[in-house]
C-alpha cells in the first residue's frame, strides 16, 4: 500500500493496522460464507465508511475556526481507521 501511494515508510504502523481491519470485514476460505468479525460479534459488519488507503477526503472547517472567505473544508490524505471518527492526515 505504501509503494503504491507512494507514501513515506513511516507510515507502515498505519498499514498493518488498516490490512488487519480489512481482512477482518473480508470472507475467508476457512468460515464459509462468514466474515471473521461476523463469527465474532455474530452479525454482518458494517462496511459503508471502507476507503482507499491514501485517497482524498475532506474536513469540515467549523464556522469559529476559519474567516468570511476562507475554504469550509480542508483535503486530506485517508491513512487510517478510528472507532470514532475517520483517520486522515494533512495534505
């Protein structure tokens, strides 16, 4: 994934713990027809919030932050996944 995006190797404790998250939410050979996470928590995962490793994503800018014409969103790098909130890093 790092040589892909061509990202820099720092970055390599992000993609152990994103490749980890999808095999987690991808069927296997072995539970037939049952993600690994589905076995777990006994009921299908929810997938909508999966994204490309290093594709563009947007913040919200909150309305106290930034000025009259200043951009209400700021781009992004997707690196990551959080329980709470998506992982980004500045562009």
């Amino acid at each position: 994934m790092l040589k892909s995006k061509n990202e820099p190797p720092f970055f390599g404790g992000e993609v152990v713990s994103v490749a980890a998250y999808v095999l987690n939410k991808s069927p296997t050979m072995r539970l037939v027809g049952v993600m690994p996470k589905e076995a777990w928590i006994g009921h299908k995962p929810d997938v909508t919030n999966m994204r490309i490793f290093g594709s563009l994503c947007f913040q919200h800018v909150l309305d106290k932050v930034r000025g009259k014409l200043d951009n209400k969103w700021l781009p992004l790098f997707k690196i990551g996944y959080h329980s709470i909130r998506g992982s980004c890093l500045i562009m």
